[in-house]
C-alpha cells in the first residue's frame, strides 16, 4: 500500500564531491518519525536515520563520498505503507578552492533589498503568502517607514551599474530569505528580513531563488561580489518548526508544558536577552550572564535557535553552503555572531573553511572594544578557543569615528584622538586587514544624523578607505542620505530617491541629483576608483602619528622596487581644528622621505612637500608620492 506522507525534504537538492561527504536530509511529513529509509543508488550508503521528539521529521543521514550526480531514489517506509521519492545530486559549478570572498582590496556597499529599488516585477499594495502554517498578510505602503515598500532584487539588478559608476566592489544586502510574517497591529512588518520563515526561499515580495541567482551573475558580469546576510541565532515566531518542534531543545526556553508548539496556551516562556555580548569571553562571567546573552531572546518574536542541538546545527551549516553553491555568492555576514553558541559557530566555520579556503565570512561583534572583537578572529593571539572566523567588524571604529565628529582634536583625548588610540590596539588582532570597518549601518544612525554637511563625512571616508580595513558603506551615504533612529528604524533605511517608479527624482542620474550631492558623489567615486586600482592599500603597512597641533596624519607605504613614476606611499592628512592650521613636514620626515610633491588623488593638484602648507579648516587631503 502507497501512501502520499512526505511534505518536505531539506534540502531540496544537493551536491557531490564535497570535501564533507555526509549528508543531512530533514524529512517532514505526517507521522514520519520511526520510518525506515532504504536507496540502491551507487556510492550512497545511509548511516543513520533519527527520529527525534515530533512525530512529524525524520533526519536521514547519508555517505555520499562514492556517489556521482544523478537522481536518487529514496525509500521510505512504516507500519503498511511505502514512498519513493526522487533526490537530485548535482554536479559543483566550481572547485570551492576556486571560489574567492572579499577581501581588504574590495569596498562593500550595504543596502537593504526592499528600501532600494523596485524592478520590472513590480509588488502591489498588499499581498496574501501562504505558508505551510498560516495565511499571512502583508502591506506594501512607502508612506509607513516599518512597512514593505516594495524593492526587489530585480530593482538592484537594473542599477548595477550605478555601482560600477560609484566604484565599489561588492555589494551586502540584507537578508533575501523568505519572511512570511503577518504586519503587526501597530504598523510593523519584517521588512527589514532578519525573520525568517524559510531558509530555503528567497521571499517572494524580493523576487526568488531564479532572481537571486540571475542578479549575483550579472554582477558577477560586472566585477562585482555579492554577499549575503544570514542569522543562525533565531528565526521567525512563524516559522513551521514554532508550530511543531522537530525536538523540545530546537529553541531555547525558561519553561515549557511539554508541547511541541509555541502556541500562547501551550505556556511558552523564554528568557529576554540583556543584550550585553561581554559575558561570552568574561573570565569572571556568572552564569546567569552568560545564559541571557546566549539563550536569551532578541524579542518575543524571533525564538532563539539552540545551536547545541547537533541536527539543527547540521541543518544551518548545509543551508549555508547550499546557498553558495546554489546561487554562487562571494561571502556571508553572519548577524548576532556572539548570541549563538560559540563552539558550534566554530564548527560551522572550520567546516566552510575547509570547503571554501578562500571564500570569507565576517561575523556582527557589537562591542565597542577592540579586545573583545579581536578575541572573536580566527588564530586570535588573546584567545586559546579559536573561533575560525576570518573577519569581525570594527565597532570600536564606528563609536570613536562617530564621537570624534562632534569634537575637535585636542593634544590628548579628543577628535582623531580617540582613532588613533584604538588603531594602537591592532596588534591584539591576528589579521588587522581582515577587520571590516564602518562609518555607520542599517542598525545605527547616519553619520550625518539630521545634517547634510559633508565636511566630517568626508575626514571618516577619507580614513575609512585608507586604513588597514575592509571598508564598507551604507547605501545612500553617496548622495548624503541622512537620518537617525531617533522615531523609529526606518528612517535610517529610508528609500533610496528614484528606486521607485513614483519617485519624483532620480539619484541614480546626476540630473536627478542636487549640486550637493553630485558634489559628494563625485568625491567619493574618484576616491573609491583610486583606491580600486591603489595596491599600497591593499598591501602597504600602516603608520600613524599622534594628533600634532589637532593634524593627524595616517601613511600606508609599500615598498617594491622604484620605477620611474611608481607611487610608493599615501598620506591621509585631517585637520581636526574647526580653523585654519599648518602641516609641519618635518614631523613626518621619515615618510616624506626626499619626495618634494605629493598629489591629491581628489584634486589632481600638486602639493610642495619642501616646505610646510597650509589647510583649510576641517580639510580632508589624500596624497600619494
């Protein structure tokens, strides 16, 4: 007797000659649990089916270390009834040695997918997804800043070469998994991504797994990486597994009645996270600390994944490869890195890295101190439990560069001040050019808050892309997008002017930009094609002066063989004085060296380095010679 049980099988395909030959197939179905599972295709062995707390999955795993692509048939039965199934496992597109992450060389340009751009498929004002679990209603109204808008990826792909005009190199965008939550009373919505309903799906409202893969090969086309946001520290509260856990310890919980739903009546309490990250690597941490930070929920509606259970944790490590294979990205960021378990985030990323030597992954570390980040990369000289991470981002960058914009620099503590003292605590990093550094993101205010004055913009772009950092940018920042969160998060992700079939401009043209802002455009592209083709960046060490009369000077040099012509180092020069001030070209004689002129790398002008120069007040200048 054959009966129709099975629902899902995750994931829905797979790949041969992996470098980890096991394979982890999630079977949903009706009554599942306890089924056997048998196959006759050659070079697949299963070595173990589970069968865990819901009677409604089933975990096969497989050798398929022998196995060519093909179609697989699977299987399954229990207690009078048979199914067969069909299993597609495909060949790679490439050797993951072969595949290659972002590094200090690129520029990455953060956007969110549905505040950007809407695209020739085009979403209406409201929307009906139906889910496995629930019909769920959602509201697309640009007038709400909490509300979808209605961006896609098809929007992104028709502006690439916006980004090939601006000159970055790799673009981040927020996560493009499916979120299938219904909009909130009070004019919510998870437009922003970070809940997901399915790790599997692109969501509908952005466009789908075709569209994905259709926009990471044009920009591919164009020399451009893409990079893709995921979260393996909690999901959507609808998602099917809050409705019928696959196992009582999916989700972390304070207490339970012993259901396997997290239905209000079902008496689901959970325990709030204090936020706080630096209970993770306190040597003196209780335990009560360390338990809300990483069981503790973000907010009642994104549960918290237990990373420790070893099926679920196999499920995320696949989905993540999956995705790269799938639809070829260039690297992940990994959202709330130090919320989840850092051991089992360590297996992940030993696992990725084995798989892909040169692909990246850079994780969100929100504490302002350079220590504490430091701790969190792989090989750190600070911290025996390695976590294989290749990059951290550089939050103690974005608090001091954000603090030092309201001040001016004094001899000791204030304005540049603050950079200086924190790129001083390099050497606690194992990998200071793997670091990514930022002026600000979706998660915090603009640097221009509520002004549009570009001068202090222009001194932390200026340092932001000639440090030794991976340097990212918020979309927008270009044209002098501004806001805070003062009122809520959308008014930092604000739509981007011209995306959007009913705008009344377009930014993306330089008709439809102010003189203000092509003026900002214009001196951010000349120094983000610069520095595009400027190997001191990527390869030259770093020097730095201690803030002399309110000037701090930061140098990168290379040193190569001279050739005639050859520019050998760069000096970012800021004058952190609200007046007029004077560089003293004797102070940075073992850098100047004999070179008598430098140039502007924005201007193209020739600047005498015989004799001391004035700046203007508040000046930017980039040399190199």
């Amino acid at each position: 007797m054959t009966k129709k049980t099975l629902r899902t099988l995750s994931p829905p395909f797979w790949f041969v000659d992996m470098k980890h030959r096991r394979l982890q197939l999630m079977v949903t179905g009706n009554n599942i649990a306890g089924a056997s599972v048998t196959t006759d295709y050659p070079g697949v062995s299963i070595e173990d089916v589970v069968s865990l707390d819901s009677p409604n999955y089933l975990f096969v795993y497989m050798n398929i270390a022998a196995a060519k692509a093909g179609n697989m048939q699977l299987t399954f039965r229990k207690e009078g009834w048979t199914e067969t199934i069909e299993y597609q496992l495909k060949r790679r597109e490439k050797r993951g040695e072969e595949r290659k992450g972002f590094s200090n060389e690129d520029v990455l340009y953060l956007l969110m997918p549905d505040r950007f751009a809407q695209g020739t498929v085009r979403t209406g004002k409201t929307s009906e997804l139906k889910t496995e679990t629930s019909d769920c209603k959602q509201v697309v109204d640009r007038s709400q800043p909490s509300l979808r808008h209605g961006g896609n990826l098809d929007g992104i792909r028709e502006h690439l070469d916006y980004f090939v005009e601006l000159g970055v190199t790799a673009l981040w965008l927020t996560p493009v998994q499916e979120n299938a939550s219904p909009d909130s009373g009070n004019g919510h919505s998870t437009y922003h991504g970070y809940a997901i309903t399915d790790y599997y799906s692109v969501d509908p409202h952005l466009g789908s797994n075709e569209s994905y893969r259709q926009l990471v090969d044009a920009a591919h086309a164009k020399g451009l990486k893409v990079v893709m946001d995921m979260i393996f520290n909690h999901c959507s509260i609808d998602h099917p597994w809050t409705k019928d856990m696959p196992s009582k310890d999916w989700f972390h919980f304070v207490q339970n009645d012993g259901s396997l739903s997290m239905k209000p009546e079902n008496n689901v309490e959970f325990l709030q996270t204090s936020y706080k990250l630096t209970p993770v690597l306190d040597p003196y941490a209780s335990q009560v600390d360390k338990k809300e930070t990483v069981e503790g929920w973000l907010v009642p509606t994104m549960p918290d994944l237990n990373q420790r259970n070893p099926h679920l944790m196999a499920y995320l490590i696949q989905n993540s490869i999956w995705w790269i294979e799938t639809v070829g990205i260039d690297g992940i960021r990994m959202d709330t890195y130090p919320y989840a378990d850092r051991e089992a985030m360590a297996q992940w990323m030993e696992r990725l890295n084995k798989e892909y030597p040169n692909l990246n992954t850079v994780g969100e570390t929100w504490v302002a101190e350079p220590a504490y980040t430091a701790a969190w990369q792989q090989n750190s000289p600070i911290q025996p439990d390695d976590s294989h991470l290749k990059t951290v981002m550089d939050f103690a960058f974005f608090d001091r560069i954000n603090k030092a914009k309201h001040e001016e620099t004094d001899d000791w503590c204030t304005g540049f001040n603050r950079i200086y003292n924190t790129l001083a605590y390099d050497y606690l990093y194992a990998d200071p050019s793997s670091v990514m550094a930022f002026i600000d993101n979706h998660d915090t205010d603009r640097f221009l808050g509520n002004t549009k004055d570009p001068t202090m913009l222009k001194q932390a772009l200026a340092l932001l892309l000639t440090i030794n950092r991976i340097p990212q940018l918020y979309y927008g920042t270009e044209i002098l997008m501004n806001g805070t969160k003062f009122f809520t998060d959308g008014d930092v992700r604000r739509d981007f002017p011209g995306g959007f079939p009913q705008d009344i401009r377009n930014a993306f043209t330089r008709k439809g930009r102010t003189n203000a802002e092509n003026a900002m455009f214009d001196w951010l592209s000349r120094l983000l094609h610069w520095r595009k083709n400027s190997e001191i960046i990527a390869k030259g060490r770093q020097v730095q002066f201690i803030p002399y009369q309110g000037i701090y000077v930061v140098a990168r040099q290379l040193k190569t063989i001279m050739t005639t012509g050859r520019n050998t180092t760069v000096l970012t020069i800021l004058n952190g004085k609200h007046s007029s001030n004077v560089v003293k070209v004797a102070r940075y004689a073992e850098i100047i060296g004999d070179a008598k002129a430098a140039t502007d790398i924005i201007t193209g002008e020739s600047i005498d380095l015989t004799h001391d120069f004035e700046l203007a007040p508040s000046a930017t200048l980039i040399l190199q010679f």
